[in-house]
C-alpha cells in the first residue's frame, strides 16, 4: 500500500505554529490513515528570528495569502490570528483554491463563519477549527461528532484561561486585580494589551462558534453580552467567599422560546461546583443535552502542546477524508439566530452596596427592592478597612434583568448609598 505525504503549509510561527512544526517533525506519520503529514512550507511576519525549529529547508512565503494559495501545499494552517486582515484573506484564498483550512483563529469564526462556511461549501474544501475553542480540550468534536444524535440546550463554562487564572490568584493570595495582571503578563499568560482576555471577547468568540455547532445558527459574535472581569475588585473576591462562592468567568448558551442566548459575566459559583473548583489557566464546559443529560469537559486551553495537538487532529481529520457540514447544517440552511434582549434574563444576583453607616439604611434598601419586586435571599453586612463606608452584600431570589435595573437605579438615588451597587450574576448551572 502506497502512503501518501501530504504537503503542510504553515501561516504563522508563534507559539502554536512552531509546536506544530515540532510534532510533526517528530511524528509525520501519526494520522490513523496512515498516511504522512510534512511542513512543507511557512509564513511568518519574522524570517529571521530564532525559532525552537529549524525552517531553512521550508519554503518561505513573506505573504499568507500566497502560501494559501500554492499549488505546492494541499493543507494550509492559518496560525496568524486575527478576525480580518491577512489571516481572513489566507483562509479565503486556501478555501477559493480549493485547500483544506486548519485553524486556531476564534476571531475569525466567531465573526466569519457563516461566510467561511459558504465559501468552503462552495469548493468542496474543509474548513476546521478544533483548536479555536478550549485548546486541546476536543470542545468543538465533542459537539460537532459525539453530540449529533442529541439536542443540545445549553452549555456554560471557562473559556479563557487569562482570566481564571486572574481571578484564582486574587482569590488564594488577596492580590488586587491590576497586581495579579501584571503578573499574568509577566509569565505569559496575558498579552501586553490583555483587553481581549479580560475585557471578556477571547471567551464570547469561542461560545459564539460553540452556540452556532449546538444549535445549528450562524455565529452572531455581535450579539453577545459582553462583561469582563476589570471590574471585579478584591472586596467581591472576599464577600462571595463569605457567602459560599467564588468569582469565575462565565460564558453561557442556551436556547429559549425566544432565541439564542450568548453572555459572557463574571458570575458567582458556588462552592463544590467543578467551575468553582477549576483553578489557574484551566478551561472547562458543561453541556446538557436531551437524551445524554449533562456532559462535563476539562482540561488545557492554550499552549504549544496542546492546541498544537487540536490542529493535528484537524489534519487528520483531512487526511482521512472526513467530511461534516462545518455548522452541523449546509450554509444555506442554518438557522437565522435570534438574539434574547438582555433585559428578557431572568435569574439570581449578587448586589454589593457601599452606604453611610447610619440608621434606617437597611431598611430604606429593602423597601426599594420590595416595592421593584425584588426578593432577598440572604443578606450580608460587613465592616471593612478603608472601604469609605459600609459594604452591605445581597443575594436575590431570580428575578427579570429588566426589574433588577430598575432597582438598582432608585437604590443608587437613595441619599444614604455613596455609589452605584455593584451587580454580578449568580451561576445558573
């Protein structure tokens, strides 16, 4: 039996592309088919910088768009990131070519995909991208193989890594959000620009692409809620503790009557839950299914090794001729997806107000939330240094976003509150 070799072109040498090249250095025949998987030719901004492997046998393209397209490579792998600009131009030209496309690049799926999809309908051409989501933890088979014969409704998790890690670190050693930052970029775990990690974006890109495989829509990036973490000071870290929970980064899907729900917030967990005990740069998801009930997910979701592993996967799956609509339907038959308006949310809150300490402010609050239809669950109050006033916590029983933000307009107009309460959502998972 003759074994093909495949011919590989690499976009971008970062990280992950050179744990690629590294793997399949090492391991160009490990596919099940058989067959081999070579690095034939790569792209990156820097030729000359100092790499882990030696590309001076590799053909070097200065554009990505030109190595997608040469007749020379029958896989190309987009590893430069980036929602627009040379990476959707690549991906383009690969897929316009006919080339099977590997990708990493959450960005460029999240707000793409719907037309990335036609595209490589079009010419009969994969598009895959199990490394976008969770790294090397198979997120994106899990939903797009093993779950096809159930109905998914919902799933939440931690998608970024940054984040958790932040937040894990505030909580275990007191640190304030801006000195655990710097640290989480010192060692490499946030970018010199963290915006898209902590801001919250790295997380919704990838629940969008996981909201699109679910429920068979186009990914509507633009449609997510969007909170991250800047806001979460140290003082939530310790009250949430106090009242048995912990702060995580909570990107959620689920369908409804109404549509398709995406958000992403820093939500409350309670302890005991494997989302509250999931610590450091770890990702986990829940997904919950009709007939296969809840299916719990963990592991790493960044690195050379393991996202470098999901790319090879993806090549394998190339190389063995499988073949599934790139959303679980045909382009042209995916569902229109409907966004649920914020203010159609209903569930728990955690409220954080700073007031005067004096008489009547308790009471002056719970009439508030009383008369808006809000129900208090527990209540918490607690002295604290340098505060400038008093820290009182509440926990609400579920209510609409709409009547919650109602309330906490008119608790903020109260002479006795110093500042707008703080909101954050309790988990529902």
């Amino acid at each position: 039996m003759t074994r093909k070799t495949w011919r590989i072109g690499v976009a971008g040498l970062g990280t992950v592309g050179g744990g690629l090249l590294e793997f399949l250095l090492e391991r160009p025949d490990f596919a099940p088919a058989g067959d081999r998987a070579v690095v034939t030719a790569v792209s990156a901004r820097n030729r000359s910088r100092a790499r882990s492997v030696d590309i001076s046998g590799l053909a070097w393209f200065d554009d990505p768009v030109a190595l997608a397209a040469s007749p020379d490579i029958d896989i190309f792998v987009e590893l430069v990131g980036g929602s627009d600009g040379p990476a959707k131009a690549a991906v383009e030209a690969a897929l316009k070519a006919g080339k099977p496309v590997v990708t990493a690049n959450k960005a460029l799926i999240a707000e793409h995909g719907a037309e990335l999809a036609a595209l490589a309908e079009a010419s009969g051409a994969p598009l895959l991208f199990e490394a976008a989501v969770m790294g090397g933890t198979p997120a994106v088979k899990m939903l797009r193989e093993a779950m096809v014969g159930d109905d998914v409704s919902a799933m939440a998790g931690i998608l970024n890594g940054t984040c958790n890690f932040i937040l894990s670190e505030m909580e275990s050693k007191g640190r304030s959000f801006p000195d655990v930052l710097a640290d989480a970029q010192r060692i490499g775990y946030a970018e010199a620009d963290p915006t898209t990690d902590v801001g919250g974006f790295d997380a919704a890109h990838k629940i969008s692409i996981l909201a699109a495989l679910a429920f068979g829509c186009a990914p509507n990036f633009a449609a997510a809620e969007i909170e991250g973490i800047g806001q979460v000071e140290q003082l939530d870290i310790a009250l949430a503790k106090d009242l048995g929970y912990r702060i995580r980064l909570i990107a959620s899907t689920e369908r409804t009557a109404d549509g398709v729900a995406v958000r992403v917030h820093p939500s409350l967990v309670a302890f005991g839950h494997p989302l509250a005990e999931t610590r450091g740069a770890t990702n986990a998801l829940f997904i919950e299914g009709s007939r296969i009930g809840r299916i719990f997910i963990q592991g790493p979701g960044a690195g050379a090794g393991p996202t470098a592993a999901a790319c090879a996967a993806d090549i394998a799956d190339v190389m063995t001729g499988a073949r599934r609509p790139v959303f679980q339907a045909p382009a042209a038959q995916l569902a229109p997806f409907v966004a649920v308006a914020p203010t159609r949310r209903v569930g728990k809150a955690y409220l954080r107000l700073l007031v005067k300490d004096q008489p009547g402010v308790i009471a002056a609050v719970s009439e508030t939330l009383a008369e808006c239809g809000v129900s208090i669950d527990s209540f918490l109050q607690k002295p604290v240094e340098d505060a400038g006033g008093v820290p009182i916590v509440l926990t609400t029983h579920a209510v609409a976003e709409s009547v919650l933000t109602d309330a906490i307009n008119r608790i903020e107009r109260l002479e006795a509150v110093i500042e707008r309460p703080k909101l954050l959502r309790i988990a529902r998972i």
